[in-house]
C-alpha cells in the first residue's frame, strides 16, 4: 500500500546510483546479513518494509514481528541476497526501523506507566509528526500500544482555538460543524477553561480537549460536568505537554484520553546496525 512512500525514500537516498557499492562489489555476489538491535526496545515496522525488500529479491527469515521486545544484540531478521542490493537499501530500511521503534518504545513505556495507574487509559498521539512520516509515526504509536488520534485532517473535526477565534463562540462552532460534517465524523473541541467546556458539552460535542490546563483545573472540569450530569455524555481528553514525568497526575483526575506530542518530537531511535555475515 505504501510502496510508492518507500520508493520515493529510497529515490532521495541513492540518487543516480550508490558510487561507493559499484566501486567495490562485484555484480552477482550473494551474502547473508542480520539487523541487529544494539539496545532494548519494541520493533516496528517489519510488515511495512519486508514488501519493499521482497521486491529487491531479498530472502527475509528470523524476522521478530513489531511489538515484540527486544533484548541488547537480539537479531531483528535475517536478509539473504545479492551484496549490492542490501547496501544500498541499508541505510533506508534501518533509518525507518530505528525511527519506528524507538517511538513504539516511547510510547509503550508510557502506556504501561499511565495503566498501572488507570487500565482503562487511552494514550494518543498527536499531529506533531515529521510531515511526510506521518503514516509511518503513526503506525509506531499503535503497534507500542498507543491510540493513533487523526491521521489527517479529514479524520474528524477538531475545533482548534484558532478556529474559534474567527468563529467566535464555542457553540456555534459545534453547531456549524455538525452541519457540515458526515454523521460518521466525531465532533471535537480543544477549550482553554472550564466555562468553554461545559459550552461545548452542553452543544452536544463529542469530545472536549482540555489543553494546557494544569492539573487542578482539569479535576474543576470534570467535577462541573458531573454535577450537571453530563459527564457520561461527553469523552475528555488532556493535552499539552504532557510527558513521563506528569503523565501520572493527569491519568489519577480520572480523564479518558491522554494525548502527547512527545511520542514523536521527543521520541529517540532505537539503535539498530546491520552486520554482514561471510
């Protein structure tokens, strides 16, 4: 499905032709490679790269499934084919791996922190992905366990503040959207304070963002919307610099969604190296 995306990486990488690997290796020879990962963490991104190496008449085996963890110097699989091929995909496939698990690895980790905390805690990403991997990031988020949110913008509607500063009311906005927008799309609102919130929920929205609200304002919330019974009626969602340090506070208010652009801009990579076996 997203052979063209991986065509195209590996269009920008080798350009005309890989001088280095011409220069060097004889056409025809065969060898066996393993990638390896150098650290522990959560594989991602296997389903999606064995087609491309497969259309390269490389023999994949030994291949860990993604969301399997990983152990320091456990093989990931085993490549079987011409020298020359598997240099010049290496650095393409292994910069896609190590990106992919190393945001399923942040991401499971946080997870796993906030459920110890609430089992029943949805974590999800964001839009504040590297534009072009999106797909990619996003399929990383899921297979760490995480919630992908919108892929893109036509997944739902989601009333920005921006949004409403041209529109002007809380309300309306929900009301012009719903209009709009197919029976199938979710209707969401990010709000700033507790009177926006209950606006929206009492306009019918589907789901209320509360973004940058520390953590006594966002408990304010939910106790406001319980006293007016509404609060079954309507999911709540937290956003806005929320990372491993805080997640606990805000999964004890008691919200349903946690959403973090720290899976992706403050995810590291997950050290991963190719080794040649002779």
């Amino acid at each position: 499905m997203h052979r063209k995306e991986l065509y195209r990486m590996l269009e920008q990488d080798i350009g005309f032709e890989d001088t280095t690997t011409r220069a060097l290796i004889k056409p025809g020879l065969k060898i066996k490679a393993e990638i390896i990962s150098n650290q522990a963490g959560i594989v991602a991104g296997i389903d999606l790269i064995t087609p491309l190496l497969e259309d390269f008449k490389i023999t994949i085996s030994n291949t860990r499934k993604d969301g399997d963890q990983l152990e320091e110097g456990e093989t990931i699989l085993i490549m079987e084919g011409e020298a020359s091929t598997i240099l010049t995909l290496e650095r393409t496939v292994l910069n896609l791996l190590m990106r992919m698990s190393g945001i399923a690895t942040s991401t499971s980790e946080m997870v796993k922190k906030a459920r110890k905390v609430n089992p029943e805690i949805v974590i999800a990403g964001t839009r504040k992905t590297t534009p072009g991997l999106q797909f990619w990031e996003k399929e990383a988020i899921r297979t760490g366990g995480g919630d992908t949110h919108r892929y893109r913008l036509d997944d739902a509607v989601l009333i920005k503040d921006n949004h409403l500063a041209l529109v002007g009311d809380v309300a309306l906005a929900v009301k012009k959207a719903r209009e709009y927008a197919s029976f199938t799309k979710k209707i969401e609102v990010e709000v700033e304070n507790l009177e926006d919130a209950l606006i929206a929920a009492e306009a019918g929205a589907d789901i209320i963002m509360l973004d940058n609200m520390p953590v006594s304002k966002v408990e304010s919330v939910l106790h406001a919307l319980s006293d007016q019974g509404i609060r079954s009626k309507v999911i709540i969602e937290v956003s806005g610099g929320i990372n491993m340090n805080n997640l606990g506070d805000y999964v004890k208010t008691g919200v349903d969604i946690i959403s973090s652009g720290y899976l992706t801009h403050s995810a590291g990579v997950l050290d991963l190296s190719m080794e040649i076996k002779k």
